[in-house]
C-alpha cells in the first residue's frame, strides 16, 4: 500500500524531531519541547488537505470510530446500520459501544446503498455508520437523502480512504463527522494511528475529551482544566504523529500516482470486455488505492482467482473468501462471541444474525475483484503487471 511504500527520509526527520527532544506525549512539556507539536501539526496538516474545520488525531482508526460514536451521542441500545462487506473493526466498535450493528446490502459502489439503508430502517434506528471501501466514496447524496428524510446521524467510517472525496467536499465531511485509520495497510500510515474530523466545534469538543479521559484541554495545564464527560485514552503518541505528519504531506503526489497508475490499468481492462467496474459518482474523488471491478458470476470469480495464483499474478484481493472483510467470514460475529458480557446479550440482537439474508451484497462481493494500486510502479513495471493480469482474465472469460 502507498503509505508504506513510500516511508522515507522525511518521516525519519519528523520523528527525530521527538527523539531529540524526548517528548514523547503530545500535551504540556512546553519548556522541552522546543517549539514542536507534532500531533497538533498533524491535525492541521489534515484540515488544511481535507477542507475540514476541525481534526483530532487518535490513536487508531478503531478509536477514531469509537470516539466519533460517542462523541455524537450513539451508545447504549442505539441501532446503527453497518454493511455486511468491511474490515470488522468499526462492527466491533459498534458493539463495543453497547450499540446495536443492523446490517443492510450493499451494492456496485461496494458500499451501503441509499435503499438498503432505507430497507434496514426500524423506530430505534439512530444511526448509520458508513464505510467508504477501497479508497473511494458511497453513494452519498443517495444515502445523505435517505438520513434526512428519517432523522438519521451519519457517521462516515474513512478507514481505508484517505485523500478520497465526493463531489468536491472530502470524505468524513458528509455527516456528523468522520474517522481514519493510518494503521500499517493504509494510503497514508503512522504504523499505528487514527484522525478524525468534523466542522462542528462541540462535536469535536467531545471527540478531544472523550479521547483523553475528559480534559478539555483549555489553558496549558492539563488534569487542572474543568472536567464535563468522562473518557477514555485514545491518545497518539507523539512519534506516531511525527509520522503520520510526514505521510500526510506526500498524500498529494500519492494520489497523483495512483490515479494515473488505475487508469492506465483500468483503460486496458476495459477493452477485454465481459468486464464491469465498481459504480462512482465521482470517480475523480477516488484515492485509487485499488481498480475494483466485476466478473460475470461467482464461479467466474473462483476460476480467476486460481488463475491469476497459477500465473503467479499478486497484489489481487478476493474479499468474498479472505482477510475477514465479508460477512460470510464472521461467525465469531454473527454469534457475539467476546469474553465479557455486552449491551446487545441483554437487550437482543436486533436481527437474526445467523440467518441473514443479504442477496445483493453476497452478489456483489462474489463477484469483486480488487486489483491493489501501487503509486511507486514504473511505466515498464506497470505495462508488464496489467500484460499479465489480462492474459489471466482472458484464459478464464
Ligand atoms: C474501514 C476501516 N475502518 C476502521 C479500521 C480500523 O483501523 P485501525 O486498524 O487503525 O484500528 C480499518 C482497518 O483496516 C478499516 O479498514
């Protein structure tokens, strides 16, 4: 993935910044830290790319969904509408939160579809917590319609699309606010980090107390501040931050690359036919961290990925059976195994989890082929990759 592919001398500098200093911790230490704030910093680099009024920095994608929910107000026995087809954590945090997930389909963007969410809509239906997969927006004025209409809080789970936008406005900015992750895997990486983002001051408000056990943060003695909510510690390090600020800084040029790099697949892909790519309303928007398209039917879908590992083709994800991003996958889910007891073992799940029927969503991930971009290929290394997956794709249409 990008982020990783393009660690290097800047982001040794940021964080030798920290070591020289030996601030580690993000608040106070004015005296040592010689005018460095690399967490703060990293928030402002983030607001000035993503348009955003507000941005706080956590210390997971994880924790940026958690202090999103409940920094929004979403918690105990509220039901919110997640899609069958992501990575499990913002799932997990749902459940976490003693919130209830209510799964409803997706469709061609990959996403939750605006009448999916409209489907899976019930009296105690407070919340919908959408994920943009693959590096690329929802159908948002779709979905941003259906949330309206029903009074709905949308919550935007950016995890994997950093740097993505739609219609002009980033990605985190369509609802209430927004969540990153800038773990190990993503376009932009701190190894292990988080942001989130709002243009409303309360929201984040809470989002700085609920991540850092309370304190406001008003004034330059932290712990002696006025306490309003309690909190937990979702705080990033400054060394991650350090990071984190450096990748930021290099999203531009990354997202150069990787449009220009799924293009030039994608424009090859398109002349084989038989093929059909993932539906965006903006794809000028999309991060282009991968060229996601269609086969004709599941047993197309099985017979090229066999293909693509015999041709020794890499870099092709197959959701459907893999890394714990659909639902068929997650049976430890759908039977709420989790050491302690949780808000949704007294209150009942608000679905069948077991019995589920999603048709359009099992349609669509069995069908999905997502090709990873590389923003660091060189022309011949980038002719040579497409040569090979589309001599796969042709043994097999
Ligand atoms: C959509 C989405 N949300 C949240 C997360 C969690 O991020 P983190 O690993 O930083 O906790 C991920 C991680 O893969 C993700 O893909």
């Amino acid at each position: 993935m990008p982020g990783m592919e393009v660690y290097g001398a800047e982001e040794r500098k940021e964080v030798m910044d920290v070591l020289e200093t030996g601030v580690l911790f993000r608040y106070g230490h004015e005296h040592l830290r010689k005018g460095m704030w690399k967490a703060a910093e990293f928030e402002e680099e983030v607001c000035k790319q993503t348009g955003a009024n507000y941005a706080h920095a956590v210390s997971s994608g994880t924790a940026a969904v958690t202090s999103i929910m409940a920094a929004t107000g979403i918690g105990h026995g509220d039901e919110v509408i997640v899609p069958p087809y992501t990575f499990v954590a913002p799932i997990e945090a749902v459940f976490l939160a003693g919130a209830l997930p209510v799964f409803a389909e997706i469709d061609e963007t990959i996403c939750l579809s605006p009448e999916g969410i409209e489907a899976a809509i019930t009296p105690n239906t407070k919340a919908v917590l959408l994920i943009h997969m693959c590096g690329a927006a929802a159908d948002l004025d779709g979905i941003l319609e259906v949330c309206k209409k029903h009074n709905l809080v949308l919550l935007e789970d950016c995890g994997q699309a950093m740097g993505a936008s739609y219609k002009g406005k980033s990605v985190g900015l369509h609802g209430a606010a927004g969540a990153f992750s800038f773990d190990y895997f993503k376009i932009t990486t701190c190894g292990e980090g988080g942001m989130t983002i709002t243009n409303k001051e309360e929201i984040y408000k809470n989002i700085d107390q609920v991540a850092d056990h309370g304190h406001t943060h008003e004034g330059n003695n932290r712990g002696m501040e006025d306490h309003y909510i309690m909190g937990s510690n979702f705080r990033i390090g400054e060394i991650n931050a350090a990071i984190g600020l450096a990748q930021m800084r290099k999203l531009p040029w990354i997202l150069e690359q990787n449009r220009k790099n799924k293009k030039y697949i994608k424009d090859r892909l398109k002349k084989i036919g038989g093929l059909t790519f993932r539906k965006m309303d903006d794809e000028l928007g999309d991060s282009a961290t991968f060229l996601n398209f269609f086969v004709p039917t599941k047993e197309k879908a099985t017979e090229l990925f066999a293909q693509l590992a015999e041709d020794g083709v890499g870099g092709v994800a197959n959701w459907y059976t893999n890394m714990y991003h659909f639902i068929n996958q997650w049976d430890h889910i759908k039977e709420i195994k989790f050491p302690s007891k949780l808000a949704i073992n007294d209150l009942g799940a608000p679905q069948d989890y077991k019995n589920l029927s999603l048709p359009k969503s099992e349609d669509v991930i069995s069908r999905l082929v997502s090709i990873g971009i590389s923003c660091t290929w060189k022309e011949d290394e980038l002719a040579a990759y497409t040569d090979k997956v589309i001599t796969s794709i042709k043994k097999v249409l």
